[in-house]
C-alpha cells in the first residue's frame, strides 16, 4: 500500500475524471492522498475533496508563487481551516527563485510566518524549493530553535521535491524533517539517484506532485497517483531493495509526519 504524499487533486485537469483516477490509484495500491493547497482558495477546493474522498487528506497554505493574494487576512482564514480533521499539514509553503513572480523578500517573510503558525498549531510542513534549498534549510533551522516544542521527536515537515545535494539532506533529517521524491529520479538525467544511494530510505517518501513532473514513460503527459508504484519501484532499483521494502517504509513515514492511522 502506498500513499501519495503531494499531489494536487483539486487542479482543472482532474475536473472530469476524479473518481476515475482515484480508482485507478487503488487498483496500483494507491490508497491514500495528501493533497496540498497553494492558496485560500484551493484549501477551501482541497477541502471539499476531504469530504467527498475517504483517502483524502489536506495540507492548506499559501505557495511562494502564489503570494498575489497574500494578506494577514487570508492567512488567518487559512489557519482557521486546520481545525477540519482531514488538515494533516501546512503546505504547500517554501521559496521558489526560480521565477520571479513573487519578491524574494516577501517569499521568505510568508515562509517563516507560516513555519511559526504551523509549530504554533503542532502541525507538519510541506515545503517547496526550487533553486532556493539552502535558504529554506536555514529559515528551517530558525524556525525550529525559535520552536524547540514543535513536534519535538516526530517529523516536522518534508521539503519535497527534493533537489539538493546529500550533506542537505542529513542536515534536515537532524533538524526533524523528510524529504521526497517525484518522477524525475526515473529521468536519466536526474542527479537524485547518486544522492539516494548517499542517504538511504529511512527518512523518505515518495509523491507524485501530480498533475506535473510526470515519471518516464508517461512523460509529457498528465501525471496522477496511480504513477506512484513506477517511482518507487525506480527508488528500489537504485538501492537494491525490494518494492515492498521502499512502500513500507515510506508508508510508515507518511504516516507519522501526518499522523495517519497505520495502514495494516
Ligand atoms: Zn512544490
Ligand atoms: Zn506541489
């Protein structure tokens, strides 16, 4: 069984065939959704998947490309949403330099905002990088010795995506967080397998980041959950475990970053 740690199930590309691709997802093993917002309006879109979606679950924030919007407002709206049951994160937040749609300043003042509402609340983080992972990882670290009681012996985030190099990624496990692998570790190109080999399963989980970074060989196309079997098998093959070893343990540690029950 494997759950889908980031994908984005409340896009306009699943408006026609939702069930379809959930189903689907089953049929692979896929049972369970993590389905992180961008801003109030896609936690509101998210949510009602929660309702309609047993295996759904919702992480709800504002994305750094999505900062448009942004007002202490809307980020007070926001915070009152993680009172529904199915609110397992907050996410997706982070640092995006890759465009420049939003001010780097204001990307990393709403980024460590939401860092201390989320240890505020004792909720994970999922947080996104792209050419921006070292400044994230020390916004990170503030934010926990700001917050030494926040989620003090369990995960406290996943930096997903993860496209930094081995010697970040041991710094985040000390500072109490995962990290995560879409479909490009089964591009050729990818540099992610050299650095799995480096830093092993424990404290890694697989995601789709659906509908985007579709794995080989549906590359080009829409991505969805029911991918998540070729991502771990890719993984599996990289560190010569077998797949049911690579579903366990990132089953297990999705399960405790987002307290979801234990599958059996
Ligand atoms: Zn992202
Ligand atoms: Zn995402």
């Amino acid at each position: 069984m494997f759950i889908d740690s980031h994908c984005h199930l409340f896009y306009e590309d699943f408006r026609e065939d939702l069930p379809e691709v959930i189903a689907r997802a089953a049929d692979a093993g896929v049972t369970r959704f993590i389905v992180p917002a961008t801003n109030l309006r896609t936690a509101e879109e998210a949510l009602v998947l929660c309702d309609t979606y047993p295996g759904i679950y919702a992480a709800v924030g504002f994305h750094p490309l999505d900062l448009a919007e942004y007002s202490d407002e809307r980020l007070n709206a926001v915070s009152a949403l993680t009172v529904h049951p199915k609110v397992v994160a907050i996410g997706e937040i982070g640092i995006d330099y890759f465009y420049d749609t939003s001010p780097r300043e204001l990307q990393r003042e709403v980024f460590a905002r939401q860092l201390a509402l989320a240890a505020e609340k004792q909720l994970p983080v999922i947080v996104h990088t792209r050419d921006s992972v070292q400044d994230a990882i020390d916004i990170a670290a503030r934010a926990v010795a700001d917050h030494p009681a926040w989620r003090e012996g369990i995960p406290r985030g996943v930096f997903h995506c993860f496209t930094g190099d081995a010697d970040q990624a041991r710094m985040l496990f000390g500072l109490g967080f995962l990290v995560s692998f879409p479909g490009p570790v089964t591009f050729k190109k990818s540099a992610m397998p050299e650095v799995l080999r480096q830093i092993g399963l424990d404290n890694i989980m697989v995601e789709t980041d659906a509908p985007f970074l579709t794995p080989v060989p549906y590359r080009g196309k829409r991505n969805e959950p029911s991918y998540i079997p070729i991502i771990a098998r890719t993984i599996a093959e990289i560190l010569g475990h077998p797949v049911e070893t690579v579903a366990r343990i990132t089953t297990r540690n999705a399960e405790r970053l987002f307290g979801l029950p234990a599958s059996p």
